[in-house]
C-alpha cells in the first residue's frame, strides 16, 4: 500500500536526526530555568516532609549509617541513590537537582524511543517534545 504524499511530507518534516536533539537542548533548558528560578526561593534549601525525610536518611546512609536499626518505611532506593551522591559531592542540593536534570533529558530519550517502536519516528519525537514541555515533568 502507497502512503499518502502529503503524509509523506510530514514525515520528512520530522526526520532530520537533529530535531531529537533540538527537543532535548529545549527540554534542558526548560528544566535549567525551572532551576535557575527555583534556586532564588526559600524551596531550594528548605526541605518538607517527604524531601526532608529522604535527606535526613540519605545523610546518615552516607555518614556509613547503610542498614539503618529499623525495618524500612518505604522504599529505600532514593534515599541510597541520594546517599550515594552526598558521600560523592558533599550534602549539595544543586548537585542532587542537576543530576535530576539528566535523568529528565533521559526520559525524553525514553519516550522517543518508546514513541518510535510504537508508532514511527514521527510519533517518537511528537512524544518527546510533549514530554520535553511538560510541566509537571520540568516542576518535579
């Protein structure tokens, strides 16, 4: 079966290899200024409830604390994942923040990639500019 020239044409729109990278550079700026404009508010360094829960659990996982005295309360794998970046660069919350930051550039890879096996490149990359200016992935 033929496609549709016009059909054809969109395709072609959304081809070029450096559009995906155009949608990663806009998605890492977006979530740059998101922090850059976070970082002048009292919610950068004041923690609440569950943000100060896992703090205080990943600073004493990297003060050697590993196994803890208690069962635990919920899953441990951020509060070792934070644990492991304060032992790496001291109790640094841009730090902890950036590297959030690349682990949203990756999931905009993940949904093109998710988006391209499902429905075509052109599908890919409409998903992961969708996600790339999604706000609550950018505030969160």
């Amino acid at each position: 079966m033929r496609v549709p020239l016009v059909l054809q044409r969109m395709q072609a729109l959304f081809n070029p290899p450096g559009y995906l990278l155009a949608i990663l550079v806009l998605g890492g700026l977006l979530r740059l200024a998101h922090l850059m404009a976070l970082r002048s508010t009292l919610w950068f360094n004041n923690l609440d409830l569950d943000p100060a829960y896992y703090d205080a659990w990943a600073q004493r996982i990297a003060a050697g604390d590993w196994l803890g005295s208690q069962p635990f309360f919920v899953d441990p794998f951020y509060a070792y994942f934070l644990g492991t970046l304060y032992a790496l660069f001291g109790h640094n919350l841009l730090v902890v923040r950036l590297v959030q930051l690349g682990i949203g550039l990756c999931t905009i890879i993940l949904v093109f990639v998710l988006g391209a096996h499902i429905g075509g490149r052109t599908i890919g990359l409409i998903a992961a500019f969708g996600y790339a200016i999604y706000s609550p992935a950018i505030f969160y």
